[in-house]
C-alpha cells in the first residue's frame, strides 16, 4: 500500500502532468513589426554573468551594464521588456543557445571573430576592445615572458584565452596557461595568488581597478583590435535589422554616446 506521503506525491506530479498537458504553452510570436520572440511580449536575452561593465548583478540583483542599457532600446523599438538569461559563454559563442530557442539574442561583451560568425549572426559592431593583463599591484610583470615557470589566468572560451594559447604556443613560453569558468573565478584567482596575472578584455579589468582601488594593475596591453557584437540566431534577418537601426540610432542621437559615459567611461570609439 502507498504511504500517506507517497499517494500525495503521486498525485501532485499527476495534477502537474495534466496542466502540463492543458495549459497553453508560449511558443512565442512575432512582434507588429515582424520580428519572431520566443516569448509573447519579451526580448529573451542570453548573457554569461557576470561580466561588468557589460553585464553583471547590481546590490538588488538586477542585471545592469553597458550591454544591458543598449538592448533595451531594441526591447522598447520592438514594444516589449527584456528578459535575461544567464547562461555559460560556451552555449551562447557556440550558438547553440540561439539554435534550441534558449533566447533570441545574445549579449556577452562578444567580440565577432570569423569563426563565431560561422555559427551566430552578429549586428553592427559597438564596442572596441583591447585584451590585457592584470597584475596584484606592485608585482613588476610588463611581458608575457617574464611568466616563465608560472601560472597565467584566462577565462574559458574567450578570446583572451585563444590569444594566450596561441601566443604561449608560438613563442615557445613556459607558461602555464589556467582557464577559468567565468571573470568572478578569475578575478578570485588573480587576487587570492593562485596565478601570477590574468588576461582578459581592457574595460572588463578598468572596471575591476575602479571598484576595488589599488588591488590590481593592468601590466600590459595587447591590441587585438577587437570589437563586440550583438549575436541572433542565423537566418534571423528580422531582427537583427532592429538591432542594427536601433544601434544607429542610439549613435546618432547621443544615446550610445551618454551609455558609453555612464557605463564605460572614456569617449566613445566607434
Ligand atoms: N570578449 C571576449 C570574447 O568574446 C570575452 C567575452 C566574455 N563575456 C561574458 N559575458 N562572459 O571572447
């Protein structure tokens, strides 16, 4: 015979099996000026936390940043509120996330490579970016070599990473290269010690310094001439056309430009 507990589980999971079954699933629709969503009403943004300024949790928990400010104006183009995901990088660089409907648009300070476009499409650049490594400050680090025989910090499937590994690999250094599963784990690494410096994008590490005074210093700079993307799913041609007309929008009426100040700081590049 079945416990009290048990006919009582037993019978939650098939009242929730039935509502499953009734209940009008949000297989999304498409906005009045054409463009499809996964949700009714929503702009399902997929990110990776945190990564400040772009993106990352203020004291009340909402996600706020750079990239954050500038997909709401494509939310409110399109007559809808964003909604964010926070999902790891590998899913949102790979497209996948894009592809299984996980989100309609990608917002991650990614920067557009070649490789990355095989599999996402991505809006007009806004963003231009540097990578850089970070020292505890006062340790007298400046170039890669001076690494030799110790650990160096990287986040895992960046482009600061590929730009380590090929240059360690080209170079012939005795570096031992760290990958770490977002910026939170290597920031913790660099401060705690557990490696000897860290890369990852110029403004990602400006806004580190900025909050955590005297802590870290950037050693040195490495112009990979980047510059970030916005990313839908491919063949999603509807609404990218939005991003990219709210993006030039934004541009020409100063908008990106006041963003830029509050969130990035300096002036503008692009
Ligand atoms: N710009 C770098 C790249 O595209 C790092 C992006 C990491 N972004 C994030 N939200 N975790 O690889």
């Amino acid at each position: 015979m079945l416990g009290r507990t048990r006919k009582v589980a037993v019978l939650a999971a098939a009242v929730t099996l039935a509502l499953a079954g009734c209940a009008k699933e949000d297989t999304g629709g498409t906005t009045a000026s054409g463009v499809p969503l996964i949700k009714t009403g929503s702009l399902t943004t997929c990110t990776h936390l945190p990564y400040a300024p772009f993106q990352s949790k203020d004291a009340a928990g909402k996600v706020v940043g750079f990239d954050v400010a500038l997909i709401d104006l494509v939310a409110t183009k399109l007559g809808v509120t964003q909604a964010i995901v926070d999902t790891p990088f590998e899913g949102i660089k790979s497209g996948t996330d894009l592809e299984s409907g996980k989100c309609d648009i990608a917002a991650a300070g990614m920067t557009i490579t070649d490789e990355r476009k095989k599999v996402l499409d991505f809006s007009d650049p806004y963003f231009d970016a540097t990578q850089a490594l970070a020292v505890v400050t006062g340790k007298e680090v400046k170039t890669l070599e001076q690494l030799a025989g110790k650990r160096l910090g990287v986040q895992g499937g960046t482009t600061g990473e590929d730009y380590i590994k090929t240059q360690v690999a080209e170079k012939k250094l005795d570096v031992e290269v760290v990958s770490y599963k977002d910026l939170a784990a290597l920031q913790q690494a660099l401060s705690t010690n557990q490696v000897e410096a860290a890369v990852n994008d110029l403004p990602v590490w400006n806004e580190y310094i900025k909050a955590n005074p005297g802590k870290v210093a950037v050693a040195a700079g490495f112009d990979t001439g980047e510059q970030y993307g916005f990313a839908v799913k491919k063949g999603n041609a509807a609404l990218l056309k939005a991003v990219n007309e709210a993006l030039a929008a934004a541009k020409s009426d100063g908008t990106y430009e006041k963003l830029y100040a509050t969130w990035i700081g300096d002036k503008p590049t692009v």
